[in-house]
C-alpha cells in the first residue's frame, strides 16, 4: 500500500475528546502526524474578559471536565494573588484534599479508558464503579458530580459536611484493594505486556526540550513534579513521595500513574487528619463589596470598570493530573479580569506527538495516545 | 529576602552581558522575576537564559493586546532552581513582529501558533505559522480588544471551508 | 441407535398432513397427495426448517448469553427489559436492522455488495445440516461430515474478502484483508489439531466420533489439540483476544463499514452463527458430543432429546468459557496474533498429531494406566 493521509477523528472512539489525528502511514507505519485542534474550542479566555472573577470558575470546569476542580484551583489561586486576597488555611487544606481527589478521579478514568483501547473491557466498567464513589463525595461538598462552582475568590462556597472525613476515609481504604486488582488486570498480563512495553519512548532530554511535563516526563526517569519542587496550596506540610519509573514508555506511564494514586491516598489521609483537628472559617474575611455579589450590573461600554481596586497580575502553577498548568491573570482594577491566559499541559504533550509516534504502527497509536492521557476541553479552551 | 536578591543578582548578571535591550527586571512574587526586554534582544536573550542560566522548559507564551502595542509573556522554568520566570516586551500594535523561539525551545511552537491566532503577533522564522484552534482562514484575531463579543448583525464573516 | 430421527419426524409430520387432508377429499384426483413423491419433497422442507429454525433461534439464545454473562463479568446486568431477563433482547434489536433501509455506496460493486453478506450467511447456516447435536439429527450417514464442515466453514474469508473489496473504500478493503488473513491464517492449526482427532477416531463421520468418547472423552489423551484448536477457533470467531479486525478503537473503519441494516445484519448473525458453531466442533470433537459420563444417573440420560439437551448444555458452557476470555484479556496486535498462530499453535499442533499417533499405536496411556479401549 502506498502512503496516504488517514484521519483518525474527530468522531472516532480512540480519541478520547475531539480533535483529528492526521497520520500519515505506509502501510501499517506511521510516517508522520499532524492533529488538527481547536473543535473545542469556546473562546473561555475571551468570555473569561467579559465575567466577573466568581462567574469565571463556571468557565474553568470546563476547561478540562474530566479535573474539573483542579482548573478550578489553578485560576482562583492566580486570581486570589492578582486581586491580593489570602485564603484562610482551612480553604488551602480543603482545596488540597479536592484536588487529590480529583487527581485519583481522573486518573481512574485515564485507566478506564486506556485498557479499553486495548481491548480489556471489564476494567472500564470497575474504573466508572469506582470514580463514582469519589463523585458522590464530591456532589455531598461541591453539590455537583461535574461541573462544580466550588472555589470562589477568597475561599470556597461552603464548608465540608459533618462526617464527611468518616466516609471519605472509608472510600480510600476501598480504592486501595481496587488498585490492586487494576494492576492484576493488567500488569499479569503476557498480551498487556506484548501490546504496550517499549511503545511511544519519549527519553527525557526529549521531554525537557519538547516542553512535555507531567506523568510523561517521571516516566522518563526525571522527577519533576511541581507539588515538591514548587509548593502550593499545603503540599510542603504533608509527606509524600513523587512516583517515577525509567523505561519512558507505555508501561512506564501506567506504573507512574498507578503510584501517584496510592501517593494520593497517602496525601489524603493526612488531610482528613488535619481537616479533622482544624476547623474554622472558609472564606476570607474582609472581602470587598462586589467580589461578594457575583450578580453584580455589568455595563456594556468596554471591558474597564474602574473601582479603585488595586491593579495587579497574577500566577499560578499547578500539577494537574495532566502535567503542568499555568495560569496568568492581568488586573487592572476592575471587576472582570483583563486577561486570563490558560495553559494546559496536554497542549504541549500532544504538540510533541511527532517524536513518539512516528515509527510505530496504526494499532499502536490508541495505547500510546492513551498514556499520553488526552483532555481537550483544556487544550482547546 | 531571598526572592528578591536572586532578582538583583539576575539584573546585575544580565544587565552586565546585555548593557542595551534589558528594560528592567522587576521582583514578582513567587518567581525570579519578570524581565522587560527590548524585542531586537529576542534570540539572545532566550540562548543566554537557557544555557547559562539553566532555564531549559518554556512554560507558555502569552499575548496580551493593550491597544497601543502588545505583550508578548513568556514563561520560563528552570529544574536546577526551580523557580520560575517571566520575560515580558512591549511590541508596538502596527508593527507586531518578533523573532520566533522555536529555535531555542522547541516547545514554543504550538504556543506561538496560538499567540499569533488569537492576538495576532507575527513570529518571524515560525516553522510552521498557521491557525492552530481557530478553522483555517479565520481571517480575526478573537482576543483583541477590537474584536467585540457582541457583533452588530450586519457583519459578514467569511471562513474558507477546507 | 434410537430409531427416531429429525428426518422421520419431519416425514411423519408431513405424511399426517397430508393423508389428513386426503381424508377431507378422498377422490383419485388427489392421490398426486400421498403417491410419495410430494411426502418427500415437503418432508425434506420441512427438515430444512426446523434445522433453519434451530440454528437460527440457537444463535439468537447465544448472543442473550453472551450478553447477560459479559454484563455480570464487568458488574452489570445486561439487556433487562424487553422479555424476561432480556431474552426478547435479540429479537427486537434484529427486527429493528430489518426495518432500516439498506444503502448502497453507489461506487460499490452491485454484485459483490449484495452477494457476499448473504453468500457468508448461507453458507454458514448450510454447516448446520451437517453437525449433529444429537443422535439421529442428522438424515442418514455422513461418512466425510467433519471435513464437510470444516471446508464450508474456511469459505467465509473469501466472502469477506470480496464485500470488503465490492464496497469501493480503500479502509474497509485494509480492514477486510486483515481480517481475511487472520482466518486463514488460523485454519492450519485447526485443521492440524483435527487431523490428531481423526487419528485417535480413525473416521472422518462426527456420529462415529461422538460414539467413540463413550468411555472418555477426547480432551484428555488429545488435551493439546483442544487447545489448538479452541484458541485457533477465537481467532476465526474473532473474539477477544483475536478481535482487531473490528476493533473500533484501533481501526479507523472495519470491513463492514458501508453496510446498513439488513446487510449488517447478516454480518453480525453470521459472527454469532460461527461462533455457535465452533463451539459445537469443540463439544462434538473434544467434549464427548452428547454422550455423558456413566456415573451420571441413567434417568437424565435416557430421556427423549437427553442427548440433545446435554449437547447444548456443554455448547453454552463452551461458549461461556470464550466469553470469560472476552471479559480478562486484552487484544493482540495482527503481527503479534499472525506469530503466535505460526510460531506456537501449529508446532503445538504437530506434537499433538505426534501423540496421537503414539496413542493409536500403542493404545495404553502411560499416565492412568492401561483403560479400555476407546470406542465402544
């Protein structure tokens, strides 16, 4: 056969999100590769100029839907530092359990979605059993199972229900005998081991010049995880470790993934402990008048409103499950934000996919793309 | 404290390798720093920053439209110090134009295609400058502050379908 | 055996109904009804029908077990609502293919298109008149009946091959020369392992087979063939761990993509009807048929249609075994799959033939001992 330009999307069950994956093959190899983003794309950081900071965390779960409140933190810390508002420590401490939470969350649908790539069908369906035991924590809390609201300038909304330690305590004591029988499932297994060992090798001075972070680059043996080299939210107070693996291929990615779950559950339980001994107020004080009234009158004439409140710019870095995300937020004193810049670290993995799929097979490229573990509401915005 | 001398020492380092194009370098909390530079400085600064200084991961680049010219923002990390930096220069709005980074740091393609989409900045010697998130022959760049979110109805948008 | 065979019965039906209606008008106008002539066409018919009806409600019942047992293996239930249990499932979801409209690409082959899919289930459904389920299912002896079989049985991916290539789309063609040469692939260990069956049977006739396990069954001195033989019938069902042909999730389309309706409707029946077959081959060859270990109590053994009943039971556990392997494993890669195919299963199939051989020359098993003589 000779060579030709096969389109593997927008609709296709591979994808995992919507976008296009252009390959070009001869044959059964893969020559080169080109994906077509931006079927996703909503303008949020357009909308975002047009909203108040509280209104903007509606936009910010659906960046990436699947980490939802992680987005969720990665702009409300960037614009807690642009308006110059502190949290209280209960907020920090809650926002970090969230985020654990929703990190297990999301890499247990990474997994259910990557061994069904691969043909395993039953796993997917213990993934979806599982994730919705940590949905129903999150809907006790949040009110939601997707599209939170949760985070707000200065805080959260509201605070954890009383018993909710109790019952989160249980759910991770479960999820630990789960992840056990995940990697029976998988890692016993001769065909798991033949579909996915040495597929998709990115070695880590690849990933370091290509920009890819995240459980693409501990797979590679560099430990390189922004909770320990750049703390936020509480992560310098709780003990835990960074999960790396050499091999920088599928199977490396799996184990990273795999042990930054059961990390998670090890930064859990020293959150309910803390939450259990610390209670206390969840929003800041002393909140200016209209970040209190998301409702606030918006004018129609331009995108200043002037009030008086101090201009200023503000950063946020955040492992998200994914990688690496940043966040820049421009102030310039008035209710809505001037400008909010989102990067999300599946966009870099993705852009990087010349250099780990091009040699390797079209039945390859679903457990490849699979570890590389895509979301495209955050790539497209 | 310790933020701020590791910024004066990168101003004096860099004021004393580059004594034009540093504009300033500015403390930003949590980070080294912000540097302001002239953008004829573009490449050189970039190389010096990555093989000297070790700042080897571009994090994004970030366009900002303030009407009169454009912010160009980049984001740098480096894994032997871990700290961040921004790098930050003012085009003028008529003539946006700056070398493109793509041949320090690989990774800056993908974000320049989507600067240049959405705020319209051109990146000279970009391998490949074309709409990354919008459709093909989008012919307006959506986040500049010209470009209203509540059009009047009798604009026409023209989009070449491919 | 019994005297009562499908075919006297179907001879008997049809020679009551119509001496019944040649009692309503006994005038030598109509003795054209009961001269013999028309007892034994419409008897022949009615044969072919109730084999048809079988076969194809057998399947329907394969495609509910499949269904139900996968559901519980990932902790759901399956089809529950339409009939009870989901069993009117099958039904309702072929009645909707057969109202939809068939389309035809109008670059595809006419001929090819429409021809393949019905060539594929025709021949398929013909293996059922040639595969006893019982004792006297069959009309009269069959001396070469296993080959039969297995030669209509490999028709199937040349009618793959040709709707792949009638449907004028250059990714079902890809998809259907995979999926053709995993089948092919595969025959030569199945056909190998079947060749150590006939040697320790010594008869081609799949009656005479089924007769010989009476004392034990053939999966124990020939347990390397079965196994051949059933991973080489995965790969010609395509299940999982064999299924990459019609994997959605790493093809971009499959061979059947063009098809609609009724058209993949027959593709879909015709999967499920070869998979009721191989298992059937599986009992038939290595589990005994429908004979049942002596120590079974002889009133469930020696009911009218025990046979048949013990037959299907053995069919459906088969089956559930495949389906099992559908639930754990995840799918090979084609190079991978055609390697496993040439590199394990025919040496393995060789040592077995190797075996076998050994078996029939010496006739003692070395473990146990020295048992009876097979056959009986």
């Amino acid at each position: 056969m000779s060579e030709m330009w096969i389109n593997m999307g927008p609709q296709h069950p591979m994808t995992h999100g919507l976008w296009n994956l252009r390959v070009r093959v001869d044959g059964e190899v893969v020559l080169d590769v080109d994906p077509e983003m931006g079927y996703l794309h909503r303008g949020i950081e357009k909308i975002s100029e047009d909203r108040h900071y509280n209104e903007v965390v509606t936009l910010m779960d659906r960046t990436c839907y699947v980490a939802g409140l992680a987005w969720e933190h990665l702009f409300i810390t960037a614009a807690e530092r642009a308006l110059h508002i502190e949290p209280p420590e209960r907020a920090v401490w809650i926002r970090m359990m969230t985020e654990e939470f929703q990190r297990i969350g999301s890499h247990i649908m990474w997994y259910a979605a990557f061994v069904q790539d691969i043909g395993l069908m039953s796993p997917f369906l213990y993934g979806m059993r599982d994730r919705d035991l940590i949905l129903d924590l999150f809907q006790s809390y949040t009110g939601a199972r997707l599209t939170y609201e949760y985070n707000r300038v200065g805080g959260t909304r509201n605070d954890l229900p009383s018993g909710f330690t109790d019952r989160a305590r249980k759910v991770c004591d479960w999820l630990e005998d789960r992840f056990r029988e995940y990697d029976t499932l998988c890692l016993a297994s001769d065909i798991f081991h033949k579909r996915c060992d040495g597929l998709g090798r990115l070695k880590a001075s690849d990933c370091v010049r290509l920009g890819v972070t995240g459980p693409m680059i501990r797979s590679a043996g560099l430990k390189r995880d922004l909770r320990k080299d750049r703390p936020y939210h509480a992560y310098d107070q709780v003990q835990f470790d960074v999960a790396v693996a050499e091999g920088a291929d599928v199977t490396a990615r799996y184990l990273v993934r795999m042990e930054e779950m059961r990390q998670s559950l090890r930064i859990l339980r020293q959150c309910f402990d803390w939450l259990d001994r610390h209670p206390g107020p969840v929003v800041a004080e002393n909140l200016p008048r209209w970040l209190g009234a998301p409702y606030a009158p918006v004018g129609r004439e331009g995108y200043l409103l002037k009030r008086n409140y101090p201009k200023g710019v503000g950063f946020s870095a955040v492992e998200e499950p994914h990688g690496e995300a940043l966040a820049y937020i421009v102030n310039e004193g008035g209710e809505h934000p001037y400008r909010v810049k989102l990067k999300s670290p599946v966009f870099t993995n993705i852009s990087a996919a010349r250099h780990y799929l091009v040699g390797y097979r079209v039945a390859d490229i679903p457990p490849i793309m699979g570890s590389v573990d895509v979301c495209i509401g955050e790539v497209d915005r | 404290m310790d933020e701020k001398a590791a910024t004066e020492r990168l101003r004096s380092q860099l004021s004393t390798r580059f004594p034009a194009g540093i504009l300033a370098v500015e403390p930003f909390p949590g980070t080294l720093g912000r540097v302001r530079f002239d953008p004829a400085l573009a490449l050189d600064l970039f190389r010096e920053l990555r093989d000297v200084h070790g700042f080897t991961h571009l994090g994004m680049v970030a366009g900002i439209d303030w009407v009169q010219e454009r912010e160009v923002v980049y984001t740098l990390w480096s894994d032997e110090r871990r700290v961040y930096l921004f790098l930050s220069t003012l085009l003028p709005a008529d003539r946006a134009r700056i070398e493109s980074a793509t041949a320090i740091w690989p990774s800056a393609d993908w974000h320049e295609r989507e600067t240049w989409e959405l705020v319209d900045i051109q990146f000279d010697h970009h391998p490949d400058l074309r709409h990354l998130l919008l459709p093909t022959g989008y012919q307006f760049h959506p986040l500049l502050r010209s470009f209203k979110l509540h059009e009047p109805e009798d604009l026409e948008v023209k989009v070449r379908n491919v | 055996m019994s005297p009562i065979t499908l075919y006297s019965v179907s001879n008997g039906l049809v020679s009551w109904v119509l001496h019944a209606l040649y009692n309503v008008f006994p005038h030598p106008w109509f003795d054209w009804l009961v001269n013999g002539d028309l007892i034994l066409v419409l008897s022949v018919l009615v044969f072919g029908a109730i084999l048809l009806a079988a076969s194809m409600v057998n399947t329907i019942m394969l495609i509910w077990w499949e269904r139900k047992l996968l559901g519980r293996f990932m902790d759901r239930r399956g089809a529950m609502h339409v009939g009870y249990a989901g069993l009117l499932q099958n039904f309702a979801d072929g009645f909707k293919l057969f109202s939809k409209n068939t389309y035809r690409p109008a670059e595809a082959d006419p001929i090819g298109f429409y021809a393949a899919p019905t060539a594929y289930m025709v021949t398929s459904l013909f293996i059922f008149a040639i595969l006893p389920a019982s004792t006297g299912w069959t009309a009269g002896a069959l001396p070469l009946s296993l080959l039969l079989a297995l030669v209509v049985f490999s028709f199937a991916p040349l009618f793959i091959f040709i709707s792949a290539w009638s449907q004028a789309n250059k990714y079902s063609l890809i998809g259907g020369m995979r999926s053709a040469a995993q089948m092919i692939a595969y025959e030569v260990p199945i056909l190998l392992a079947v060749v150590a069956v006939v040697i320790v049977a010594g008869t081609f006739d799949l009656n005479a087979i089924v007769q010989m396990q009476q004392n034990y069954w053939f999966w124990i001195p020939l347990f390397f063939a079965m196994i051949v033989f059933t991973t080489g019938m995965l790969a010609e069902m395509e299940r999982i761990p064999f299924d990459l042909p019609e994997a959605e999730a790493e093809l971009v389309e499959g061979w059947n993509t063009e098809y609609g309706g009724m058209l993949f409707a027959f593709f879909m029946f015709t999967d499920y009807l070869r998979s009721l077959i191989g298992s059937f081959l599986v009992v038939l060859l290595f589990l005994g048929g429908w004979t049942m270990p002596s120590w079974v109590p002889s009133p469930l053994t020696t009911f009218p249609l025990a046979g048949l009943a013990w037959f299907l039971v053995k069919t459906y556990a088969v089956f559930g075994v495949f389906v099992w392997i559908r639930a754990s494993l995840p799918r090979v890669r084609t190079d991978q799959l055609l390697r496993i195919g040439w590199m394990r299963m025919v040496p393995l199939a060789l040592f077995s033939i190797i075996l076998a051989a050994a078996l029939v020359l010496v006739k003692c098993l070395p473990v146990l001992g020295c048992l009876p003589p097979v056959g009986g």
